[in-house]
C-alpha cells in the first residue's frame, strides 16, 4: 500500500512561479499525493489566477478535483477539511513567514492520519517527474532519516550548474553556511553517503519530512520569519534522527526570485543577519560569534569604503533585532 504524501507549496504575490511549479508536480505518478497551495496574504491577484488553473486542471483531467478553505489564526484550525481532493488551496489572513506558511500545511497534513510524508517545496522551483520517487527511495532507505534533500539545480542555467546538493554546511572559519556543491555540475551517480556527513541541514527549496519527525520534533520554529528555519529545525531533531541526501532528486530552482528590487535585496540581507547572529548565540560556542564579529566588521568596513550606508544600517538592525528573537519565548515549534 502507497503511504499519502502531502506537498507543500507557499505563495506569496507569486502565482506565475507556483503555477508552472504546479504545472511540474502533475507530471508526477504517484497515486497517494496530495497537492496544498498554501497562500501568505498575497495582495496581488494570484488568489484569482491560482483558483483559475485549479479549476481548468480539474475539468479537464476528472481525476483531479480541488478543495478551497482558510486558516483561522489563533486556533491553528481550518473553516472546512477535506483530505480526499487531490488540490487544496489554502488562504491565510496574514504573511506568515516561510516558516509560519508551511506550517499551516503541516498542520491540515497531519490531519489526515494516512500521511506518511510531508515535501516542502519552494513555489519558484521546478521538479522533475522522478524528484518524488527517488526521495521516497532514499528516505525509506534510511531508517532513521527525518528529512531528506534533493538536488538543487539553477533553473536558468542550462549547463546543470548545482546550487546545493541536498543542503549546507556550517562552516567554523567564517561563522557562515554555504551550500554544499555550490557551482559545480551534476553528477548522476554521486553516492550519497558522503554529502550526507558534510550536511548540517537540507535546503529549504527542498525538504521530504517524515511524518514522525514533525511529531517528535515540533513544527518549524515561527521566529525566523526568512532563513534559518531548515537548520533550526535539523538541529533540534538530530539526536533523534539523521538527514538524507537524494542525489537523483532533481529540483530547479529560480533562485532569488523574491528579491528583484532594491527594497527586497535589502530585506534579504536584514534577515541573513538577523538569522545568523541569531542562530550563532543559540547553537555555537562563543570563539563562532567572534569570527562571525570579524566577518561582519570587515563587510562593514568595505562598505564605508563604496559609501553604501544604507546596507550598513540594514545589516546593524538585523543584528540589533536579533537580540529581540533572542529574548522572545513565544517561539512556535
């Protein structure tokens, strides 16, 4: 018998990225899948265009039907269930975050008790037909895997240029992460085990969880709002349980497509500070946050030097805030 698989897909004023991502997990043959189009409060149209594609997919392939309800904030509950629709759209009141949003889908998820496993996707990623099976592979393979990563692939490059094979790593020289395989080609037969060892998380873009591991762990922490999220999570789990690495697993993705403009290159880097301090005091020795300390200076000194002050008020009020989700208690997990 198929376990149920639930994929989660967040959107946020990106209907035209969710839609051809949509349009790539059709492609899938798998007969337990469910298919949760989680909406962030877009305020563009993409409610309109997204509830547009569900209905034409719906009456032109009748296998597929489709389940519309919202969130109600404050009771971490639905206005209506349904866990027999093969698509669900799901509206939010409010822009929760990466982590908020695809919470809400764990949520209605683990509702249905024939869930067996949960796939976060980026809505501006692209998978290929044999993404799903080759996870499910590895994953079950791997008995004590929570969460299980993908190869990550640029959209736009031609060439399969890698930008993460299946996550990141932490790295103790410069108190920063980088992907693992970032710029390199890919490689079919890469064995797993190894990038696996260098694996502190698996890649938001991309992350099969199993369903137990959300049980025993909690939901993604809530805080973060942008960045962090995956290794937090990874990191609370992993006494328990190990990650896995699918390398034949493919996902493109469009990667920055959220950040096109001067504002959101800007909101980008706030949270890329405010996670990384945030995440060093939390879970590194003291002798990290002062090479991450140096590192920061040295970015700030170069950028007195181009005269590029508003990215150095930008990066101090990530820093100064993160003292603030620091102190907060009332983290979701």
């Amino acid at each position: 018998m198929n376990v149920r698989i639930y994929i989660l897909v967040l959107n946020y004023n990106g209907w035209k990225d969710t839609l051809e991502c949509l349009q790539s997990l059709l492609e899938i043959d798998y007969p337990e899948l469910r298919i949760l189009i989680i909406d962030n409060a877009s305020i563009d149209d993409s409610i309109e265009r997204i509830t547009v594609w569900l209905e034409e997919n719906a009456n032109t392939n009748h296998q597929l039907d489709f389940h519309e309800c919202s969130y109600i904030l404050g009771t971490a509950s639905f206005d209506s269930y349904n866990n027999q629709r093969q698509l669900i759209l799901i509206k939010s009141p409010d822009n929760l975050g990466y982590a908020g949003g695809n919470n809400i889908g764990i949520r209605y998820s683990l509702k249905d008790e024939q869930c067996g496993y949960i796939w976060i996707l980026n809505n501006d990623t692209v998978v290929h037909p044999s993404a799903l099976a080759e996870l499910l592979k590895r994953t079950d393979g791997k008995e004590k895997a929570g969460i299980c990563g993908s190869t990550i692939l640029y959209y736009h490059d031609k060439k399969n240029t890698v930008q993460a094979l299946g996550g990141a790593k932490y790295n103790k020289r410069t108190g920063w992460f980088t992907h693992i395989g970032e710029g390199g080609k890919y490689e079919p037969n890469l064995q797993p085990e190894s990038i696996e060892r260098d694996m502190d998380y698996v890649m938001g873009a991309s992350m099969f969880v199993r369903r137990e591991f959300v049980e025993d762990v909690g939901l993604l922490c809530e805080n973060y709002f942008m960045f962090g999220e995956e290794f937090d999570w990874a990191k609370r789990g992993e006494e328990k349980y190990s990650l896995a690495f699918a390398p034949n697993s493919i996902v493109y993705h469009k990667e920055s497509s959220s950040f096109k403009t001067a504002e959101m290159d800007n909101k980008k880097l706030y949270f890329l500070y405010r996670t990384n301090y945030v995440i060093t005091r939390r879970y590194f020795k003291p002798r990290q946050l002062f090479i991450l300390n140096i590192r920061t200076f040295l970015s700030l000194i170069k950028l007195v030097v181009y005269g590029r002050f508003g990215k150095i008020r930008v990066i101090l009020r990530g820093i100064f805030d993160s003292f603030k989700i620091l102190n907060n208690k009332s983290v979701t997990h």
